[in-house]
C-alpha cells in the first residue's frame, strides 16, 4: 500500500480491502485467545491476544471480559448489558417517549450501524470505555496499555513514513475492517428466527443453538474470518478453535440444523430491528 501511493490512491484503496481482511482475521486469532483456545497454554493466549489487541485496536484485557459476558447472555432478554449490540422488543420500543424511539431508529440505521458505529467503537471508545465499571482494574489497565502502545506505534510510523502518509494507508484499513466486523458480528445473532427469552425460559445450549447463526461463506471469506460463520458450534463450546470448527459441522449432523445464511440472504437481515416477544421473531419497523 505504501508503494501503491506512487502510482494511485485508488489501488491504495483497493489494497485496503485485503488488508482488511487481515485484520479480521488477526482479530479472530485475539478472540480465541480470549476464549483461551488458540493455543493450549493461557499464557501465551494472553500475550498474543494483547500484541494483537494493539493492531485491532481492541483491548485484549477489556475485550476478554466483555465478550465472555456476551457468551453467558447471549439472548437473554433480562441480560442485554455488555458486549451486544442494543435490541428492543416491540413493548419497550412503544413505550419510549418519542425522542427515544427516534434514537433508536438512528442507532439501527444501517449507516450508523456498520459505518458511524464502527468508527466510534474502535478509533473511540475503545480508547475511553467510560461503561467500563472503575472497579475492573485488570480491564483498565488493558485499556491503558493499549493506549500506550497505539501511541508508540503511531509516533514510530510517523516518523518511518510520516503521519500523513500513515494516516491515509491506515484509515481505510481500520473503518473497512470495523464495519465487516460488526456487520459478522451483528449477523451471527440478528436473523429473524433468532434465540430471545426472559430468565426463567432461558437455555444455553438453544440460545447457542439456535440464537445464533451458521453463516456459509466462500472459502476465502471464510479464511479471512477464521471460520467464525459456524458460530452455532462456537457459542456451544467456544474452546473450540476456529481452526476446528468445520471439522466439528463436518462430523455432527446433528450441529448442521443450525439456521443456514448465505451472503445473499444476509442481507435482509438489515430490516430486523425489534423482537417480537409474541411471535418470538424479528422484524422491522413497520410490523409493530
């Protein structure tokens, strides 16, 4: 990419889109060390997951946490707290005072969502998580390093290739990379037949099951994101790396009845916006 800014910024753009992909899949390679699965000895999960956490700019410490309350939750109406993306049901959303409803509509947005939303999640907040309760001291400390890092590193290339110059070969890098990570995240839970119930219904083997989604991609999208598509298997037992997760939907029939969704069919999961506690499904807008 810094070649490429000799001849034109367009390729430079164009080049973006696997270096993207890289990021994505380093940011797989920091998941499953959280999750204490790339590789068997947590110490060094841990310390390739906070180098990684540097170039996602996701810390590791902050991530781990968070992410593992996601997994205990995960379609829990009476536990959307940390690590989800915000869903109302059709009840909640009405009786909002119009101001609200009108930030929820915002917030869902396709726009926010996979492109403003990104951006702030992990050139911002992740910088300052200020949801981050102060009594999580290993948390912040994540945050801080990682912080410290970013600063080192940004201040070493500014000065290897000048900050402008870095600037323009990174940004596209960080946006793309953010909004296809939130848009795998956001498809892997937000399909119309997904898992939602309130604590004394809840189940985590079919909040697992059926609460999220297998998302078949091609072979080479499936390589840059780490095989994170079976995400009905990693829910069930997330100390199964993604280097193992077709060789698990391979040899169990019974794990190959998850909800099937393909890059065309997923885009109509964009719409979905509010559960339907009575239908126990999600739909858009207009059906409240």
């Amino acid at each position: 990419m810094l070649r490429s800014l000799e001849i034109s910024y367009w390729l430079t753009l164009a080049l973006s889109v696997p270096a993207a992909g890289l990021v994505i899949r380093l940011f797989i390679i920091q998941h499953d060390c959280g999750h204490g699965s790339f590789f068997a000895r947590q110490s060094l999960n841990n310390i390739v997951g906070s180098v990684i956490g540097v170039l996602t700019l996701t810390p590791y410490g902050y991530w781990r946490r968070t992410h593992a309350i996601h997994h205990a939750t995960s379609g829990n109406l009476d536990r959307r707290d940390f690590g989800d993306l915000t869903t109302l049901t059709i009840r909640e959303y009405l009786a909002l005072p119009p101001i609200r409803r009108l930030l929820y509509r915002v917030y869902r947005n396709p726009v926010i969502l996979f492109g403003v939303g990104p951006c702030y999640q992990f050139i911002l907040k992740h910088r300052l998580p200020l949801d981050l309760p102060s009594s999580w001291k290993r948390e912040w400390r994540s945050v801080m390093l990682t912080n410290v890092a970013l600063a080192g590193l940004v201040i070493l290339m500014s000065e290897l290739v000048g900050f402008t110059t870095f600037i323009k070969i990174q940004l596209p890098i960080t946006l793309l990379a953010g909004s296809l990570g939130v848009w795998l995240f956001y498809i892997q839970h937000q399909f119309e037949d997904t898992y939602w119930r309130r604590t004394p219904d809840w189940d985590y083997r079919d909040a697992s099951l059926q609460g999220s989604s297998y998302y078949d991609l091609p072979r080479v999208i499936n390589w840059f994101t780490g095989n994170i598509g079976v995400h009905h298997i990693h829910h069930l037992c997330s100390r199964i790396p993604n280097y193992r997760l077709q060789e698990c939907l391979r040899e169990n029939e019974y794990l190959q009845h998850a909800t099937r969704l393909t890059l065309v069919s997923s885009i109509h999961c964009a719409r979905l916006k509010l559960w339907d506690e009575d239908e126990r499904r999600l739909v858009g807008f207009h059906s409240r």
